[in-house]
C-alpha cells in the first residue's frame, strides 16, 4: 500500500534534506537536493522537492501502519517548518 501528499510550502527542499539527514543517524538514506529515500522499519519514505510543493510518499504493507507513519513524517516535518505554521497534510492511499 501506498499514500501520498503534495504538501505546499516554499521550503520543500531544505525540509526534505532536514528529515534525511535527521533519520540517516538511525535508517538507511539516500538523497540529494530534489529527492530522498528513507529505509524505516515499517516501509519506505521517498520525498521529493519541487516549486513550492514537497512531494510524501510511504509505503507499507498494511493501512494501520500507513496510518502511524504518515503521523510519524507529518510531524517531523512540522517541527521542522515552524516558522511556517503547520503544513497540510492531504494523504491519498492507492493499493499495489
């Protein structure tokens, strides 16, 4: 299963290579300044970085634990922008 967000924000990549490096210390990582992986237990974070737009996508293998890291990377990435405000979060699931 997956779930994706397009979150706005003029921020996006320093948000990305803030979480990536944040998560490097404790999981497997790679990124670059537009794109990021992360290797988390439950599934795979991938991030990418676009005009005013940073791109979420998780996957794993079941909706419940979609559910706890889409909450685990949303605030992470809000402590990140709190300058900011919160950032919108509007999650979609595909299955596959």
């Amino acid at each position: 299963m997956q779930s994706l967000a397009a979150v706005s924000t003029a921020n996006a990549a320093r948000y990305l290579t803030q979480l990536c490096k944040h998560w490097s210390h404790r999981f497997a990582v790679v990124f670059d300044d537009a794109s990021g992986r992360i290797e988390l237990p439950a599934g795979v974070c991938r991030l990418t970085a676009g005009p005013g737009k940073l791109g979420v996508v998780i996957e794993a293998a079941d909706a419940p634990t979609l559910d706890r890291l889409e909450g685990v990377v949303a605030e992470h990435l809000n402590r990140f922008a709190f300058r900011e405000g919160p950032l919108a979060f509007a999650w979609s699931r595909t299955v596959g």
